[in-house]
C-alpha cells in the first residue's frame, strides 16, 4: 500500500474518530504515520569514561530513562547502543545514542533547564568523558 | 503487529474511535504519544564541498526528499539543518541532516542497496564532501 493511499485508508477507517493522520498502534504503543510532523531534533551521543563499563553503560541508560518520563516537553525519545552496520563513514566509537524530538526550539530550550534535565545530569555526568550534540530542526 | 494486522486493527479502532494511547493531535497534525517503538536510527549528517552554497544545499535535500518517496524500507524521515542552539558541545558545523527509522537492522540494510538510494548517491554525492553516520538500535 503507498504512503498516499495508505493515509487514505486511514481516513476512510477514522471517520468517526474524526483524524487524519491518526497514529498506527503497536502492541499498545503508538508510532506516528508518515509523513512526519516537523519536530526539533536533538541527538546527543555518549562516550563513556569506561567504554567496557556494563555497569557504567547501564547507569547511564537508566539516568535516561528516568529522564524520558520526568522531561515536561519530550516529544518522543530513542534511547540507542551503536549498530553492527560497519562502514568507513559510520562512526561506532559512542557507547549511548539520545534521540529526542521536541515540538520546536522553545521547547528544547525549555529542557535544557527542566529540573528533570539538571538531575540528570547530576547524577549521571561522572560517567561520561565526551558529548557531542546535534540540534536540527526539519525544513 | 504485521501491517496488515496493523491496518485491521486501525479499522476496528477507527470506527468507534475507542484507542488507547492514541496519538495527540497538535494543529491538526498527529503526534506520536510516547513511549515511541523501538527501532533502527540511522542518522547521517551531510558537509558540502560549498558549505554556503544555496543551490548544493537546495539540490542536496531535493535529493532526500525524492529518496524518502522512493526508498521503500523507510519508515520516517526527517530532513533538518542545523538549529541556531549554539553549545560547546553542539556540533553545527554540517549542512544537512537525514534522519531515518527503519523497522530494523534488516530493513536499513535493504536501504543500502535500494535502487533508489544509489540513485541518489549517483545523482547527489558531487555536492558534498564529508558524511558521519550514526547506526543505532533502540534498547
């Protein structure tokens, strides 16, 4: 079925519930209908002081974790471990990938201060040696 | 949940309109609620040869966009460039950045050789220098 008449199923099958573009279902857990909304994308990924570190890596996830349900504007979050994908241009070098969607750059920049953010970052920051960061936001 | 599963039970949903977890909508727009499916991130980000060059930017993500409809193992897309968040840790340095979820590692693997994609390459990789990728499965 193609995107186009996909979304025109989907109309035809929501009438009643009245939306275009409803989300699809998964095993209870929602997951949006292309094509996309446009979002702020925040990725953020971690080296670890101790690459190796089970222990480190797990900590670090469960900071994460707790911070996806604490964040007031998370849109939508993926936390990640690289891939066996192995080609030149790949980098797999980072032990954690962060992958935040906010509504938009307001919304980010009211995460960077959210308590939740900050607590995170207590907590969880003696096991990093290196962040980097890549803000987008969809054309 | 198969996509035929998936598409039986949005029709049963859509006619009484009784989903749980139902996306939110946001400007008539639908919003995936969150805890989002777990899938294979595949983030490129993209440096041109002429990083202020209008038209390579412009070719460069008439590019994507043409790719996203094509490609057929794609799930989402997201086209972006660099937010004007400007962070020690932020790297804003590249151009263009391509966003896409796949169901899993086997379907982005499909991507590499889509027709499409190599199209692409073929028709697009004169304008840019440098591309960093990041592979990630969600835990």
């Amino acid at each position: 079925m193609s995107k186009q008449s996909r979304r025109q199923f989907l109309f035809s099958a929501g009438k009643t519930a009245a939306v275009t573009g409803i989300a699809t279902m998964t095993g209870g857990v929602a997951m949006a209908a292309a094509p996309a909304q446009k979002v702020f994308v925040h990725h953020v990924y971690f080296w670890l002081n101790n690459p190796d570190s089970q222990e480190d890596q797990a900590k670090l996830i469960a900071g994460l974790q707790k911070l996806a349900k604490s964040a007031k504007t998370i849109q939508q979050h993926h936390i990640g471990v690289p891939s066996t994908t192995n080609r030149d241009v790949i980098d797999r070098s980072y032990q954690v990938s962060w992958l935040l969607f906010f509504k938009n750059k307001a919304e980010q920049d009211i995460y960077q201060t959210d308590p939740a953010h900050l607590k995170f970052i207590e907590e969880c920051s003696s096991v990093w040696k290196k962040v980097i960061v890549y803000d987008s936001e969809d054309i």
